[in-house]
C-alpha cells in the first residue's frame, strides 16, 4: 500500500508542475526573440483567427499548419497562455488569445519556413 500511495503521489506533483509552467518556451532563432515548442520547433499566428478562435480546419490549411495541442486534463494558468477548443474535440495552445501552430514545412528545431508564406501567417514573439 505505501508504494502505491508513493507513486501516486508522485504522479500528482509531476502532473500539478507540468500544468503550472508556461506551454511554449521563449527561444532566439536568426537574433529574434520568438515562441517554440518544447521541443525547440517555430509556433505561429494565423491573421484569419479569432481570439479564442481557431479558423484553420480545413485542407489544405489544418495539413500545413498544425495545431500546437494541449495534452488532456491541461489547463491554462494566467492571462497569457490560454486553451481553445477545436471542432474535434481537441485543444490547442493560444497566447493572448491567438491559438498556435507549427508549420509542416519547419524539419528541425530553429527552422522558420513558415514566415513568409503568405502575409496571414507570422511566427510568434513575445510581447
């Protein structure tokens, strides 16, 4: 009972702490100040979104822009990091507001191919 009880607990510290930090880190790619994922790869603003609201769901938009997706149970924690629910089902990380994407087109941590693309999409920074 007690290793149960150890494990459990465990469980609940690493799962508290994983909610309370931020979704996004804070990385520099070509000198700028810009939001990727934990793992290291380039997040995006799309214009077309509400805040709150995420419009790209549709082909070819939802293959090339990928949804940065909160785990089940996450929840947000302040004013700058948010959820919003997708038509799936499922949640996407937003800051501000504005929900997040990764782009198909970025192979390694670092790589910025989504900039440029069109004028709706831009990486996103700090404020």
């Amino acid at each position: 009972m007690k290793k149960v009880v150890l494990g459990l607990s465990a469980l609940l510290l690493s799962t508290a702490g994983a909610f309370a930090m931020d979704p996004a880190t804070e990385s520099v790619i070509n000198g700028a100040k810009v939001y990727t994922t934990p793992q290291g790869m380039t997040l995006y603003t799309f214009d077309k979104d509400g805040l709150g609201n995420s419009t790209c769901t549709t082909n070819p938009c939802s293959t090339n822009w990928l949804p940065f997706t909160a785990p089940v149970g996450a929840i947000a924690d302040g004013d700058d990091w948010t959820l919003v629910a997708r038509a799936d089902g499922t949640k996407m990380w937003a800051h501000h507001g504005k929900p997040l994407y990764t782009y198909v087109q970025d192979k390694k941590p670092g790589d910025v191919s989504g900039e440029g693309v069109s004028t709706d999409w831009h990486v996103a920074t700090p404020d």
